[in-house]
C-alpha cells in the first residue's frame, strides 16, 4: 500500500514538473526575438518564391538584409524544392506571426511524434509504465537539441517527425503511414538518404521509396517551373557545395559525430557528403543483415532498422546539435533493451540531456567542449544498440 502512495506521489510528482517545465520552455521560446532564429531561412523562401523569385540565386542574402536589416543577415538557402509548399503559406504571414506560427506547429508535431514513439514502443513489445512514460516526458521538455529546434524555429521538426511516422508505419504494418514518413524525410535528405536506404532492404520498401520519389519529384515541378528550373538546380548544387566554407558553425570541427571526433584527434577535415556516403553504406549493410536474419522476429527488425536508422543519422552524418531531436523517437525504445547495454543508452541520453550547461560548468572548451559532449553522448547510444544487436542475433532465445 505505501509503495503504492509512493508511486501515485511520483508520478503526480513528474507530471507537475512537467507542466512547469513545458510553460518554461514556452516562455522562452516566444521570447526569442525574430532576428535570432533560423525560421527566418524558411520565410525568405516563400517570400522569393511568392513573387516568383530563385531563392537559391545571389539574390537571397541582399533580400535578407533589406527584410532583416544589415546586422542579421542570412547566408544561402540549401533545403530542396518541395519546402515550396511549407515556405509560401508562411510566408503569406508577417515574419513574426509567421514564426509564432510555426513555434506552434512545431510544439504539435513534437506531441504526435511522442504519441507516435509511444505507440511503436508497445507495438514492439516494450512494457508500459506510466512513471517512465512521465520520466521520459520530462526529459524530453528538458532535453537540450530540443529546446534549441523549437526556440530557433529550425527546419528540422518536419523530419523528425516523418521520422516517427516512418517507425510507427513500420511497426503497425501500414503503407499508406510508411509512405508518409518516406515523402517528410525527402525534406532533410542529410536524414532522408541513410533512413530510406534501410528501408529499402525491408520487404517492400523499395516500391515505397521509389513511389515516395515520384511525388517528392511532382511537388518539385510547380516551384520549378515558376522561378526558372536550371538556375534553380543550378544554385541548390552550388549552396550546397558552398554553404560549409568559411562559416565557423558549419565546420566540421562544430558537428556532432564523427566529423566533429575526427577534427578534434586527428586535424582530418571530413565533409559532410562523405559522412552522409559513410552513413548511407552503414545504414545499407545493417539493413541487409536484419532484415536477412532468420533469428530475429518481424518486431526485432522494426526494433533495430529504427535504432540504427537514429544512430547512424546522429554519429556518422555530422549534424547540428538541434537536429539530435532525432534520437528522442527511439528513446522508449532503450526499454527493449538487455539491462546492462541499456544502462550504456541510458549514459548516452545523460550525456546529451543538458550537454550545454554541463560543458560550461565543466569548464570545457566553450567553443568545441558542449559538441564533444554530445559526441560522446550519441556514440554511447549507438554502442549500445551495436551490443544489444549483436547479442539478440546470436541468441537462440525469443526476443522480450
């Protein structure tokens, strides 16, 4: 009985912080001032393609400066064409309204994603506990790449959450919601390319990667042919090439996983295509092993493909700290987990809690220290899923 008040305190406990923290976080977020968040890359956009405009020419960073003023200009827009559909209707707004607008949005995608990781989770068999649930609730509303995204209005929340789309659709064994993920993921093709390659070696996911194709290349077609569809094409490929040089954030020294690991211990340079080439490859090969291994179950598969889908995202790819909202769709997950290796995740997610604020008291290098840490965070977790990969496909024993 008294474990049971316990129980009962705790989880009235956690969902109160909870709801603290939530109003926190918001308050924040709707005090960041408009000229601080990258939301503003999004607007431009529509804003040039609204009056028939190439918002990958040169004309983008003068236009920057005349909407945003001198000292806040923008650098090169590098997101592909089907942001068309996203980028004009906001745009249609006042900046601010529109990034108040989009603040919003992304708080609801950030809900039915959980909704959706929950949902996969017992689908895949993980055990249901309504004090984790809360422990996790109040992780994620103060989980550092988080709060970042949402308080800079970055354009990462339509990814992560196709990204929740794609597992769920895999794990109820629905199409129609698979093809969903595949088209959101098309957005950020630094998470679309090693995500889709694995699915591609499931049953089935070929077709849906190349139908997903066909209508991310249909609803490229209107903003091609509005604002010119070679010098289009033309000026994605050079802000592409182009938008790493020079900028110290986009260094590889300053992303998260093995550019960053690889910059810092040996002085190598790794651009970002190569870490998208070595992730691809991983993600491909992994792939070909789960879903040809006869000692895994259909939900051990769904279980792993998404796992290493997050992993190799996060540590092979090199991201911007904000885009590790990615990792959160397989944190419930970690409950499927063999106990010792979940403990190594569980360190990974410790790590990349408040990374920031632990650099910073740790007197860690203030420009490289906070990446460092969320390196070491996302490897852990990666480790871990590697162990617990490796022990269920050499055991005999049916899967938890």
């Amino acid at each position: 009985m008294n474990q049971q008040k316990l129980r009962s305190g705790a989880v009235a406990g956690l969902a109160l912080l909870a709801l603290v923290l939530f109003a926190v976080q918001l308050r924040q977020v709707l005090n960041r001032p408009l000229n601080d968040t990258d939301f503003r890359y999004v607007w431009l956009a529509g804003e040039m393609w609204s009056g028939r405009g190439n918002p990958y020419g040169s004309g983008y960073i003068p236009e920057s400066i005349r909407v945003f003023g001198a000292d806040h200009p923008l650098l090169v827009w590098v997101y592909p064409f089907q942001w068309f559909w996203i980028a004009v209707p906001f745009a249609a707004l006042p900046p601010l309204a529109a990034l108040h607008v989009w603040q919003a949005a992304s708080y609801l995608l950030v809900g039915i994603a959980a909704w959706l990781a929950l949902r996969t989770a017992a689908l895949l068999h993980v055990r249901r506990d309504t004090l984790l649930t809360l422990v996790m609730a109040t992780y994620v509303l103060t989980f550092n790449p988080l709060a970042g995204t949402l308080q800079l209005g970055q354009p990462v929340m339509p990814a992560v959450f196709g990204f929740a789309v794609l597992t769920y659709g895999m794990a109820v064994g629905r199409d129609g919601v698979k093809l969903t993920g595949v088209v959101l993921l098309a957005l950020k093709p630094q998470f679309g390319v090693p995500v889709l390659l694995m699915l591609c070696t499931a049953p089935g996911g070929f077709r849906l990667c190349v139908i997903g194709g066909l209508i991310t290349a249909a609803l490229a077609v209107p903003p091609l042919l509005l604002a010119g569809a070679e010098e289009q094409v033309r000026g994605l490929l050079a802000n592409i090439g182009g938008s790493y040089d020079g900028v110290p954030i986009n260094q590889p020294i300053s992303m998260v996983g093995l550019p960053h690991l690889l910059a810092l211990t040996t002085g190598v340079q790794m651009p970002i295509s190569v870490g998208l080439l070595i992730a691809a490859a991983v993600t491909t090969t992994l792939g070909v092993i789960i879903n040809r291994h006869r000692a895994l179950t259909v939900a051990d598969r769904v279980l792993y493909s998404a796992a290493f889908s997050a992993s190799a995202v996060s540590c092979l790819v090199g991201v911007h700290p904000p885009d590790l909202a990615v990792v959160l769709v397989t944190l419930p997950l970690l409950l499927r987990q063999h106990r010792a290796f979940a403990l190594v995740g569980v360190a990974g997610y410790v790590l990349l809690w408040r990374f920031e604020n632990v650099a910073r008291i740790a007197g860690l290098d203030p420009a490289h220290g906070n990446t460092s840490l969320a390196t070491a965070g996302v490897f852990l977790i990666g480790a871990s899923w590697t162990l617990d990969f490796s022990r269920r496909a050499t055991s005999r024993q049916p899967a938890p």
